[in-house]
C-alpha cells in the first residue's frame, strides 16, 4: 500500500497565508506595520521566510515599503476602488442579464432568501457580514451567465474590492437599506421576463448607486463631478 505524497506548504507560504488572512480580515489594517520579527516569532520562525513572504505580497499590492519605516499594509487608494466599482456595474449588468433567462424559480426563491437575511441584518448591522451576503445574492444572480470570460472577469472584480474595502457599507450604512429594495426590484424584472436591457441598466445602475453613496460621503467635492455611466 502506497501513500501518496502530500506537498507540505514551504515556511514563506505559511508567513504569506498568515499574513495575508490577516489582512483580509482587517486585523492588519491599512498603514498597519509589519514587523517582520513579531511575525516571525509568532510563526516560530526565522524571518527570512516572512521576509520572502512579504515581497510576495508587495508583488500583490497588498504591501508597501517605506524608507527608514519598513513593510506596512497597503493603504486603500481611492482611485483603484472608483475603476473596480466601475468595471464591476458594467461587467456584472451584463452578467445579470445574460443569466436572467437561465434562473429558475428556485433560484429566485434562494435569491429573495439571501436578500431578506441581508434585511434581518439591518437591525443589528454587520457591514462585513451585510457585504458578504450582497455577494452571494448577486453571484445567485450572474452565476449561470453562459460566457465564461464574463464571469471570470466579475469575479475577478470582486476579489479586487475584498482588498480595496472590507465593505463600502461600513462608510455608508445608509445605503444597505436601498441595496435590499434595489435587490427585489431586480428579482422582479427577472420573475416578469423584463427585457434584458432593462435588467442590465436596472443592474448596472444598482452597483453605480452605491459608488456613487461612497464617493458622496468621502470626497464631496470629487463627487460632484463624476460623470453618468
């Protein structure tokens, strides 16, 4: 009897993971310094591995090197959030759309489930946990879209954003209330085979509110002179 080999992850792989969940979970948050022999002490090892670790993730973006200061997390910049949100109303419109046809009704039953904890939420609000249910109901939504290069393309946006922001709603908590009513105007215009044009806009639209909430709320002055899209 053979036991198959199983790769055993190099020490730099456990620093980049540690380091990395850390970061995702906003316990190393933006213009956090990472003090490689902290780390390395809290991972019981040398800090050549964490240091390998840590070029990986400034090959990422995810870290920054700032002379006579050392490693720290990447602070958020604004701009790259504005294009992700962006491409993601465009890329995700169209996704939304092209799917429409292919939902069926236990789809749109398992969607309006989704939307309705994200509805519970809002007497307690949770802008991580909100967020993360806003991302599985629209995934219902776009998942059967039949382009791949579509789905690859939105999903490779909102992995995007889960470095930009933790949640756009933690900033704008107002707008979480909109969100779910604009999520059952959607689940309504699909239910009622709306043209897809109109779901595509209605969905397109629903993502560019709330860029348009963030910017509004955060730079005022920026926000007056963004265009339509």
């Amino acid at each position: 009897m053979t036991v198959e080999n199983v790769a055993t992850p190099s020490k730099s792989q456990l620093a980049y993971r540690f380091i990395k969940e850390r970061i995702a979970n906003q316990d190393y948050t933006p213009g956090y310094r990472l003090v490689l022999g902290t780390i390395a002490g809290d991972l019981a090892m040398s800090v050549v591995p964490v240091r390998e670790a840590i070029r990986q993730l400034e090959a990422e973006g995810l870290v920054t090197f700032e002379r006579n200061i050392g490693a720290r997390v990447s602070m958020v910049d604004d701009s790259q959030y504005r294009f992700s949100m962006q491409a993601l109303s465009i890329l995700e419109g169209t996704a939304t759309a092209l799917a429409a046809r292919s939902l069926t009704a236990d789809d749109i039953r398992n969607a309006r489930r989704i939307n309705e904890l994200m509805i519970e939420t809002l007497g307690h609000f949770d802008p991580r946990a909100f967020t993360a249910l806003n991302q599985e109901f629209h995934a219902v939504l776009f998942e059967k879209c039949a382009n791949p290069r579509m789905l690859e393309l939105v999903n490779a946006e909102w992995g995007r954003l889960g470095h930009l922001r933790d949640s756009t709603f933690s900033f704008v908590p107002g707008r979480a209330q909109e969100s779910v009513r604009e999520h059952e105007s959607i689940l309504h215009l699909i239910e009622t085979g709306a043209p897809l044009g109109e779901i595509e806009q209605v969905a397109r639209r629903h993502r560019s509110t709330t860029l348009d909430a963030y910017m509004i709320h955060e730079h005022p002055d920026e926000a007056l002179g963004l265009p339509a899209f």
